[in-house]
C-alpha cells in the first residue's frame, strides 16, 4: 500500500433508512438535482415575460427525467455492455445491479424536449436552452454520490490527492469522481447562467452546453479508468471520450450558428425571455 495517500474509508452507500425504507446516496443526489431544477425553472418562469407557465415547467421536468432514466438505462446497455446484453437481453431491465451512461440520457432527454417542444408549440432550442443550465447542479451532485459510492475512480497516480480505493487495490488513484463535480458540476453551472444572464442568443447556450461537457469529460477521461470490459481504443481513448468528440462537434456548430446563422432557429416561438 502506498504511503502517505488517504485511503477512502467506504461509506454507507445508504444515506436514510426507516424501516424497510432505504435511500441510497447516488438516489439522493438524483433527487436533489431534480429539486434544484424544478426551484430554479419555477424562479425563471415567473419572471415577467418569460413564456414559461409553472404547469409548463412541471411537465418539462416530468419528460426530462423519464429521458435521463430510459436514455441512460439504454445508453449504459448498449454502449458499455452490448456482450451482456446480447447473452442475456433481460439485462437491460435489471436496473438494480445499477448503470446509466450520460451519453444516453442526454439523448433520451433531448428526444423528451423535441416532444415536449412540439406538444407545447415551442422551439426545440426555446425549450433546450431554458433547460440546459439547470442541469449541472445534477452532474455534479451525481458525482459526489459517485464519490460516496467508491466508484468510477480514476487511474494509478503518484500525485499527493491521491486516494486509495480498497475497491480498486491498493495503490493511489485519481479521484476523478472529484474533478467531474468540479467541471460537469460547478464550472458548466456558472458557464451557463452567466450565458443565460447576458441573453446569449437562441442556441448558443444548448452549443456551451455540449461543448463544454464534452471537453470537460473528454480530458477527465485521460485520468479516469476506463471500462474493464471496454479498455482504450487505439490505446489512447475511452468509450466515454468517443462519445464525447459528436458533443463538441455538435455543440462548437451551434455557438457558430448561433452567432452568425441566427436565421436556423427561427420560426415558432422567438419572442424574447426576460433572463433571471
């Protein structure tokens, strides 16, 4: 065992029991990034002219968290254990052995926000540019219960802040789960609001959104472990970085287009939100 380095002390991974009632942590944090967003939405949508009804709010919500649950459960499935899947197809409904892929819930929700988008006659990017900044506070509190958990730890390291997992052996390792809450979390919340804060115009803050998770995944990727049952691709990059590369790709267009091709996100609902 290294010297020097703490070593993670393996928490409760059940944060509040009563009776037979358990709430684990990584649940926990779930249910504090859904009340952050629902308090923040409700603020914002009762400032004047903001074209956003508490009810609209609600049901916005309701379809995002069914698309971070479907998306992810499936994006976990079939990203990161196809194999499994296709010896056993009934593992993708065994939820409680645990796994979500951000990857696919980012795709479930934004599938949840064009059928929102369009039952409610608004905009895609009305609607995802309202949503995006509410989301990190999410991120990152999920990886804090990542980091409770003593899971998804990072590489081997030497460097001072490393922990020893006892789950993952004996030496130091990157607590990863820590720089993710740092970046996904509390860096991409104040990149967002401070877009929605200067009226960022229609798009550009859903392009900040992809753009900067995905390079801030991308590089943490570098010090995170990769999947056992995935390994590196070309020895240098993870699943997680793959999937990250169409994010920014995706998102650096839409800044651009946002900027200088205001023009692709007209129509429909384009009167101007009164930012909080």
């Amino acid at each position: 065992m290294s010297e020097g380095h703490w070593v993670f002390p393996g928490f409760d991974p059940i944060a509040i029991q009563v009776g037979p009632l358990a709430v684990h942590w990584y649940g926990l944090m779930y249910l504090l990034g859904f009340a952050f967003a629902w308090l923040m939405a409700n603020r914002r949508a009762g400032q004047p002219g903001s074209l956003w009804t508490k009810e609209q709010v609600s049901d916005v919500l309701f379809y995002g968290f069914l698309g971070v649950i479907i998306g992810g459960r499936l994006g976990y499935v079939f990203f990161y254990q196809l194999d499994t899947f296709l010896d056993d197809p009934v593992y993708l409904f065994k939820i409680w052995t645990g796994g979500m892929s951000f990857h696919g819930g980012l795709i479930g929700v934004i599938i949840a926000l064009w059928l929102f988008a369009r039952k409610q006659k608004k905009t895609f990017f009305a609607v995802s540019d309202f949503i995006a900044p509410l989301i990190p506070f999410g991120l990152g509190a999920g990886r804090i219960g990542n980091f409770i958990n003593g899971e998804l730890w990072g590489r081997v390291t030497e460097v001072p802040w490393g922990i020893i997992f006892p789950t993952a052996g004996n030496l130091p390792r990157h607590p990863s789960q820590l720089y993710q809450f740092a970046l996904e979390g509390v860096v991409l919340l104040i990149i967002l609001n401070l877009a929605w804060r200067a009226r960022a115009p229609r798009g550009a803050i859903s392009g900040l959104f992809l753009l900067c998770y995905g390079l801030f995944r991308f590089l943490v990727e570098f010090v995170r472990e990769p999947d056992a049952q995935l390994g590196l691709y070309l020895n240098t990059f993870s699943m997680g970085q793959l999937l990250s590369l169409p994010m920014m790709i995706a998102g650096g267009i839409l800044i651009w287009a946002a900027f200088y091709r205001a023009q692709w996100f007209s129509g429909g609902d384009l009167q101007t939100e009164k930012k909080a």
